[in-house]
C-alpha cells in the first residue's frame, strides 16, 4: 500500500507551526493560567490569548482547517492533520491559530450552507477571531447522539420560527466572546425520519434564550463551559434557517465530517 506523502505547502506550515509553538506558545501557558487565576473567572479570557492570535495571523498561521482557499488554507484532511496534531499538545494553542472546536465546525457550516448574510453578519468576524460560537444540539431528556431523537420544538408562525426546547453541554457557550448559537430542533415531526429537522442561527442574546449554568464533568469545568440553554418562545426569522427547513440531519452528517 502506498501511503501519502504530506505536500510542501503542509510541511511549510508544519515547520512554522513548531517554531512558533516553541517560541511563544508554550512560553504563554504559565502566563495564561495565572492571569486566568487573577481574574477569579473560570470564563476569563485571558489577554494574553489575545496578543497570541494577533501573532498568529500576523504570520499567516490562521484558520489552517479551512478546505477553502477563498476561507481559509485550502489544505486537504491530510494535510491538516499534522498540523492539528501539533496544536494539540496545548490547551491554549488551537484557539491562538482560530482553529478550536466547535468553532471549526461552526465556521465549515455558515461556508458551505449560510446565506450571504450570514456569512457577512457571523462568519467573517469567526473568522477573524473576533467573535464565538456554539452548537446547541444535545439535550438532556434524549440520545442525542443519534441526531433524529432531538426534540427541540421549532414551529413556524408567518416568516418567523417560535423556538422552544432545552439543550445542555453547548460547548464555548460560556466563553465571553460567544455571541451566535447553531441551534438544531425538530421543524416537521410528522416528516420522513431524517427530514424532521433544521438548523437555525440564533443570536445569544436573542429574547428567550437563556444561558442557565456551566455543566461540570467530575467538577472539572472547561474555560469555554459547557451550557446548559433554554429557549422560550424565541423568535427566529425563517431566513436564518440554515439551508432550508428539514436539512438539519444532512448538515448534522456534513458537519461531523472534518470533526472526526
């Protein structure tokens, strides 16, 4: 069996990585938890992450995971893959170079299934670092690892969407700069299994949206958390359903894709 070789572009990226890894990533970590300590914030952003991703995307090490070259590096899974492999071995070190989940994610769905709008409003700004996100898809009274068990209501009402459910473990839903959720709910439960539901953006500050806690695993809390969100009779315009009401699964698959 012949086994790929990385390409030159991959291995460029791959040498930066490592030098700026061992000259101002691993350096910072110190730095980072004790300003994060100072802060009595479990939440805080630290400022050196900051001055970390100004550095970054100065030399051009800035959302590496992004197939797209109109995006982001334009590299194939294989090539990335070294590259995350590196980013791995610090805590801090995805977020400095825009590569951290469920961003990542987030980002490939507003690219290949987000309106222009949605891609001017939310995804430039993931895309420059500026902003957060988080998937609401988990909710606590169902397997929600098989996607087609999610029983968030979605109802239509005119050109609006009334929203109404409770999903938990939305990771980088505590982080300060989180400002959109991708929210998946069920749109038509008497449709074909997997064409029952959609994906919507939804600000975080939308009316009825509700970040209730953090949910820590064996008292461990992440500095992203991990949400626990309630959705009262939120209101979302039909237009920020993401590609169409009953694609939600079909995006669900597509979005797993590079996360796996």
């Amino acid at each position: 069996m012949t086994i790929p070789a990385f390409s030159k572009e991959s291995n460029d990226y791959r040498a930066s990585l490592i030098e700026f890894m061992d000259t101002h990533v691993y350096p910072a970590e110190s730095v980072y938890h004790e300003q994060l300590v100072a802060s009595g914030n479990p939440h805080f952003q630290p400022p050196i992450l900051e001055e970390l991703k100004a550095q970054a995307r100065e030399r051009g090490l800035w959302n590496l995971f992004l197939p797209y070259p109109e995006w982001g590096a334009g590299l194939s899974n294989l090539d990335y893959a070294p590259l995350a492999e590196i980013m791995g071995r610090s805590e801090i070190a995805p977020e400095v170079f825009n590569c951290n989940a469920p961003d990542t994610g987030n980002m490939e769905v507003l690219t290949l299934f987000g309106t222009d709008e949605h891609k001017e409003r939310w995804l430039k700004p993931l895309l420059a670092g500026e902003i957060r996100s988080a998937f609401a898809m988990t909710e606590p009274a169902v397997a929600s690892s098989d996607a087609t068990n999610i029983e968030m209501s979605m109802r239509r009402d005119g050109d609006s969407y009334i929203l109404n459910g409770r999903k938990w473990f939305a990771s980088n839903a505590m982080h300060p700069n989180c400002k959109v959720l991708i929210v998946m709910g069920k749109t038509d439960p008497e449709a074909a299994t997997h064409r029952q539901q959609s994906m919507m953006v939804v600000p975080i500050d939308a009316p009825g949206v509700t970040v209730v806690r953090n949910l820590p695993v064996f008292g461990y809390q992440d500095r992203e958390g991990h949400a626990e969100i309630t959705f009262e009779d939120v209101r979302v315009p039909a237009a920020d359903v993401l590609a169409g009401e009953g694609e939600g699964f079909a995006i669900a698959q597509a979005r797993l894709g590079p996360g796996r």
